[in-house]
C-alpha cells in the first residue's frame, strides 16, 4: 500500500497516484485524458470521432428559450489550484470564471469542477459548485453531467441493475451500414452487427434509464483483465425532479454518466431558467468513480456484487468528511425532520389509515405536488414505515416545504408550515394527516394509483423490433407517417341518478407528450367537450420506453344533466395526431358520485 499520494504537475497534464491507480487530468482544463488501473494503461477511449475521456459538460440556451436542447459546452477550466495536499488526500480544483467577453458563446456561470484521491482507495471523488451571479445575464441550464468514455475494446458487459446487465453490441454496430436508424435518432434497429447475436434488436440508451432513487450504481466490466469501472453516486439531494424523475445511466459507446440536470422523462418544466442578476450556487455530488478487480477471468462478472457492496457504504458515508469547500456542509452541519403522517378517506374509513410506505420529501417552497418540477434546490426523501413514521435525515441547512404522496391514493399532500433547516436541528412535526381528493363514494375506477401506467393496456411490439416501444392510446396510425385522433370508451350502469347533483371524474395521468385530452359524455360528437385539458406534456416518456412521466391530475365535474339511468358512456379522446410519440398514460381513473 502506497503511504502517501504523488501529485505530478506537467506543461500540460497534472497526474495523481495513490499506488492504487493513476489518474491524468488536462492542466488546467480538468479534463480526465487517462486512468491507469490493474495492468490496463487507460479505462478510457480517446480515439473517438466526437467525445472522448471523461469530462464536465453541460446544455444550456438563451433566456426566453422554450427549447429543451441548446449548445453543449464542455467545462474546461483556465486555472488549476491544488487546495488539498498530504498523506491521506489530494483535492485538485479547476475553475472557470465568465465575463462578458465569451458572451453567448459560453454559460453564464462560474464554475469550480474538484476531482479527490484518497490514500489506498481504488477510485476517485468529482463535484462541482456552479455559481450564477447577479451581474449575469439570464440563461437557460439544460442539461448537466459528468461523462466517461471507456475504452471500446476492453469494456463489453453493462450493469445497471441485477436484472437488467448483459453484454452489449459495439459501438460501431450503431454505424450507416450495420445499424438502421429508426422513429428518433437513438433508436437504431442493428441489421449487420459485428457478432451476430445482436442481429434483429434494437439499440437505445433510453432503455437503460433509472429513476434517481435506484440510480446508485451502474457501470461496465472488462473480462480481460477483470474490471470493473463503477459511477456511484450516494445522496439524490442535488438531482432534479425528485426521486422518481428518471435518467440515463450507461450506455452503448461504452459510456458512463453521472446525471445531475435534464428535462429527460419531464420536459421543459425542468429547466433551469435565469433570469439576468439572479443570485443562485448549487453542489453537484461529489459522485465516486469506483475500480474494481479479480484474479480470475472465470469471476468477473462478481465484480458486479462488489459494486453494489461498494455502494452501500459510500451511501452510509453520506454527507462526506473530506470535501475541502465550504458549501458543501459536513454531517454536524445538517438538520433532520420527522413525524407521522396518516391518511383520511371517509369512504374508505372512519378512522386514519396510517400512510405506510409513504413517500415523504422536503423540497424547496412550492404548489402541492411542484417537487417534481424543480431543479434549482436539493431534495431529501425518504419513505414512511408501516406506521406511517418517516425521518429525513442528513438535511442541508435551508428554507423547505415537507411534501408526500401515497401509492393507493391520488394527489399529493404539502404540510402548510415552513420549516426552515439550521445546523443541528432535528424537527418533530408531530402526526400529520392527508386527505385525498375526494367528494363522493367510489362508482367504479381503473387502474391503481400509483403514478405509472404499468397495469393497463401496452400494444404489442411491431414483430420486426425486439424491444418495445410503450404506447397507451390505441394504434393510430392511418398510413405511414400518418396518424389520427383516438378515443376510449368507458361504459357504465347506473341504476338511478342524483337529480341536480354533480359528479366527478378523477383522471390521473402517468405522462403526457403534447397531447389535448377531451372529455365527452354520452355524446362522441359533442362540441365543445364536456373537459379538456388543451395541449400539455412534454416528458417524451412514450418513446423513451417510460411507464410514467409527469404526474398529473384533473377532476371533472360531470352534472348529473350528462347522465341516464342505465348505460352511460364517457368518451376520452386525445386529439393530437402529428407524430407517433404524442400521446396519454393513464395512472388511474375514478368516478365519484354526488357527495352525501
């Protein structure tokens, strides 16, 4: 074992060494050019047309854009500064500061990327603090994140879960020639791939997604010799959307990221919108970039388990001792929250159910429910036990709303009070208590309430693709490349109707891409409709293998003038029709008769 780590400044490099691996940054730009480990010289590829090694990156547009996708910009610094340097750690710091010379040819924010080495550990620490100034001018952030490009001939198999890992097709079966591009660009059918088992499946990174409460650990494994290359990251508090926005993870390139801002599976809702002098800093990670290693060939998909062994106690770790900055507060300067939150339903009981399994978040002050469109602020969940009993802890100090939700129920709770985190302090908020939208007695639904379209209807896959592409609206296709409108129908009995008395239709949404959902009853031609929604969504989730989104709900009021006694039928249409990609999962339908 190494006593102490060598830190080499060259013309253009600075390399760290602990004896356990070595890692080559550019000098000052802080871009990863080299990781020697275990007998390989480099993880990485560096012979990639477009990107190569490991690097910093972000997406942004002008202030006033209403697009998703802007210019990319890779984060080089032009200053390097060793702020940390003994025997058990070295911190590297690589800053970059706008001025109005770079202009719209460059982010407005000052960035301060960090890379730690600590003694004898097979691996790397990265975070970052971004810094947007009030004599800034106002800009979109898009997209952030931290990417590694691995070396293409050694790195063949992928883990991104226990049950979604194999070994994966090059990346030059994606190439004109042996791959066909399909309805969007990351969709490539493989028709002449190198080793052809691959022949026939589609390739498309989005099938890997993860939520952000799963997405721990991922990475690939090289059988010869045997490693494994690992992007762990510990905490959620600085991703954006909350626990179940989902994100990409590793892909085929091979490539591996360590995602911190997109709109992926939400849209522009997620963005992060300045506006010109507004104040706002933000720590992104750190995140850990795990090696790993066996003698035996035979094993080395074990490296697999050692990954997740890994994980488990970089999360118990959590917040880390050793980041030298400032902003980023150590665990005697973090707060906690606690309580006990119950659900009220009069018409499932007279008593409170206890809200078990419950999430339960505090997010930065909103709307009921806005936790999942926000970017700027951390978050910190947690689920309640059987008891609906639930503790936050590890929590940055900050102004907050305690928001929840609970599977079996629709919308979303907020406790009204502010809670305002400091140093130390542990707040008890004593038994909170949800009441779910409800007026009426149930008459009957569909689905379950749980935020994901996972239970109803998915067409089976065009025969001639491998994986499926999810679509909840029946086929609408009227010839190619042309699409119509389609409506569901739901038909019902009711025995008598409340004179006078006002219905309601609960309709909650798993996701939605740019679609106008309408509401008819009893009268398909109807004009205007009863309820519609206009054009809303924007989380792609259909084409990008998703089972939910965006949440959303709407309550309609139906008056009992609609209605017969005897067969009834409401008309959902979703009028939309310009692409395949528009379109309705629903999470859950309900219809409640007239409060008694």
């Amino acid at each position: 074992m190494a006593t102490h780590i060598f830190t080499t400044k060259l013309v253009d490099l600075v390399v760290l060494d602990n004896g356990v691996l070595q890692l080559t940054l550019s000098n000052p730009g802080g871009i990863v050019k080299g990781i020697r480990y275990n007998g390989i010289d480099n993880l990485l590829e560096l012979h990639n047309e477009d990107l190569n090694g490991g690097f910093w990156d972000l997406n942004w547009s002008e202030e006033g854009s209403e697009k998703t996708r802007g210019k990319f910009d890779t984060i080089e610094g032009t200053s390097l500064k060793v702020v940390v340097e003994n025997e058990e750690q070295v911190e590297l710091s690589f800053t970059r500061t706008w001025d109005p010379s770079v202009e719209g040819k460059q982010s407005p924010l000052s960035i301060d990327r960090r890379f730690v080495m600590l003694r004898n550990c097979p691996g790397f620490y990265s975070y970052a603090i971004f810094e947007h100034t009030e004599d800034f001018p106002g800009f979109n952030l898009n997209t952030t994140r931290i990417a590694f490009m691995l070396n293409k001939d050694k790195f063949h198999y992928m883990a991104v879960a226990d049950n979604r890992q194999r070994y994966m097709p090059s990346p030059d079966d994606r190439l004109p020639g042996r791959g066909q591009p399909l309805a969007y660009p990351e969709a490539v059918l493989l028709v002449d791939p190198v080793e052809p088992e691959f022949k026939g499946e589609v390739d498309d990174k989005y099938q890997y997604s993860l939520e952000n409460k799963d997405n721990k650990v991922h990475g690939w494994i090289c059988t010869d010799p045997p490693v494994g290359f690992w992007q762990i990251t510990p905490s959620n508090e600085f991703r954006n959307g909350g626990p179940f926005k989902q994100d990409l993870a590793s892909h085929v390139n091979p490539t591996t990221l360590a995602i911190f801002v997109t709109s992926h599976y939400a849209g522009e809702d997620l963005l992060l919108k300045f506006k010109h002098g507004e104040k706002w800093k933000k720590v992104f990670g750190p995140v850990f970039i795990y090696l790993n290693s066996v003698s035996d060939e035979q094993n080395a998909l074990t490296l697999w388990n050692d990954a997740k062994e890994q994980m488990k106690k970089e999360v118990e770790s959590w917040p880390y001792s050793f980041p030298a900055s400032d902003e980023f507060p150590k665990s005697d300067q973090r707060g906690k929250v606690r309580g006990k939150l119950f659900v009220y339903d009069r018409y499932i009981s007279k008593d409170n159910i206890p809200a078990t399994a419950a999430y339960v978040g505090l997010a930065p002050p909103g709307d009921e429910g806005s936790w999942q469109r926000e970017s700027k602020g951390y978050q910190f969940w947690t689920t309640a036990n059987e008891n609906g009993a639930f503790s936050i802890t590890k929590v940055r100090p900050g102004d907050y709303n305690l928001y929840a939700w609970v599977s079996g129920f629709i919308g979303d709770y907020k406790y009204e009070v502010a809670l305002t985190i400091t140093p130390g302090h542990d707040i008890d908020v004593g038994e909170l208590t949800f009441e779910p939208p409800r007026d009426g007695p149930t008459l009957w639904e569909i689905g379950i309430p749980d935020r994901s379209a996972a239970e109803f209807y998915v067409p089976d896959p065009n025969p001639k693709y491998i994986n499926k592409l999810y679509v909840n609206h029946p086929d609408r296709r009227t010839g190619e490349k042309s699409y119509t409108s389609t409506t569901w129908q739901i038909k019902f009995s009711l025995d008598n109707v409340v004179g006078g008395g006002i219905y309601k239709l609960r309709l909650a949404l798993a996701s939605v891409q740019s679609s106008d959902l309408q509401v008819r009853v009893n009268d398909v031609d109807a004009n205007p409709p009863l309820f519609k929604t206009g054009v809303i969504g924007g989380d792609n989730a259909i084409a990008r293998h998703g089972i939910h989104g965006i949440y959303w709900l709407f309550n309609v009021d139906i008056p009992a003038a609609k209605l017969i006694q005897g067969v009834n039928t409401i008309y959902l249409t979703q009028a939309k029709s310009t692409t395949p990609f528009q379109g309705v999962m629903y999470d859950y339908i309900r219809l409640e008769a007239p409060s008694k």
